[in-house]
C-alpha cells in the first residue's frame, strides 16, 4: 500500500460546511476537527518538495482561507503528518495555545516592512565594554544583547512611530543589517496603515519595502 502525507494547511476554529478548494497539487482540501479546533488539510501522495511555484501555490491557497476565515493560522511549508489520528492528537495537545493566537490574529492581517538598520554604534560599544563574569552571566549577557540588537531599527523608527496606532502585535528579525518587522493590523486598517507609512517614509527619507496584507505568517503559524 502507497504511503500518504497529510499536508497541513492552516488551523483554525470549526468552519462551516465544506471548503470547495484545490490544495497545491490539485487535491480536494478536508477539515480534521478536534475539539474546538480545525485543520484545513489536502491528501498528497508525499510531502511536497519546496520550490517557488510551490511556495507561491501554497500562499495562494493560504491568502483563499484568510479571506473566507475570520481566524487562520498558517502552518509551515511541508508540514505533514501521517494520519488524521495523529494530526487530531497534535491539535488536542496544543489547544489552550492554539486557541489563545487566533484569538490574537482574528479579524487580522499582517504587514511587513524591510530595510537596512545597522547596529548602531553605541550598542557595538556597549557590548564590547561589558563586565566579565562567569559562564552563566556571560550566556544570559549575551542573549539579553541579542534581544535588544534584534529589536533595534532606529532608521525605521521614524516608519514604525506613523503606523503604531493599529499595530497590534509587532515581531522584528534581523539578517545582518536587514531588518525586518512584521505587523499585526486590523484588515479595515491596510490603506491608512500604507499611507502612513509610506509618509513617514519619505518625509524621513527612509530606505523601506513594505508588502502585505498577508495571512498572519509571523504570529503563531504551527
């Protein structure tokens, strides 16, 4: 007997009815309910191999659930389980978790802005003349530096300070001297949202890209 993968889609509450979509291969999309919770998921002969097409099929059937869906949580490219058994025990095991983010993405989309913020030199100073101490200080040190080299984009304050007052959750990641900061927003809020931004970006003259809206793939996917 040929093996199946369970391709999961997303998480949500139980929806109603039946989804009458096409997953990335052209499979029918089921639900796998457990409790109070949903999966949205498509039958594949093997887990899906990671390719753009791919990747862009996938955020098309996402961007579908988002739009139908007043709460959805994304799961990652390629995450597949064995059987509807075992996807229902997941679900059950992280229910209070996984209730409490769509709670916090219901009703919201996410925006993304990008660009180039270099640590800034006084936060290069600090850790340079940071006080020696044990292991343990030096491990707990260093992830603190970390959290707040992380967070830091002063060349996109100006961008973040506009759009602040429909943000309602904010993740930032750095690659190098790219930052990039994730925004969870109200749906009704995207035009004043990229006005604002886009504002406070030329009158600054910050160097910014900002996309979105898309499915809350920052805030809580699975």
């Amino acid at each position: 007997m040929t093996a199946r993968a369970l391709l999961v889609y997303a998480v949500c509450r139980r929806p109603p009815g039946r989804f009458a979509l096409a997953g990335i291969a052209g499979e029918r999309l089921g639900v796998v309910e457990a409790g109070r919770l949903a999966a949205i998921t498509g039958e594949l002969a093997r887990p899906p191999k990671a390719s753009l097409s791919a990747l862009r099929r996938y955020d098309r059937v996402l961007r579908e659930l988002a739009g139908r869906l007043p709460a959805v949580l994304p799961a990652r490219f390629g995450t597949c389980m064995a059987s509807v058994e075992e996807l229902a025990f997941v679900l059950r095991s992280r229910e209070a978790s996984l209730r409490a983010a769509l709670r916090d993405v219901r009703g919201r989309v996410q925006m993304t802005l990008r660009g180039v913020a270099p640590l800034e030199a006084g936060a290069a100073q600090a850790e340079a003349r940071a006080p020696a101490g044990g292991p343990g200080a030096a491990h707990l040190r260093a992830l603190a530096l970390a959290a707040a080299r992380e967070r830091a984009t002063p060349a996109l304050a100006p961008v973040r300070a506009a759009v602040a007052r429909w943000v309602r959750a904010e993740r930032v990641e750095r690659s190098g001297d790219l930052a990039s900061v994730y925004h969870l927003i109200p749906r009704g809020a995207v035009p004043a949202y990229v006005r604002a931004a886009q504002r406070a970006a030329q009158a600054g003259g910050v160097g910014m890209v900002l996309t979105g809206p898309f499915p809350a793939y920052a805030f809580g996917s699975w």
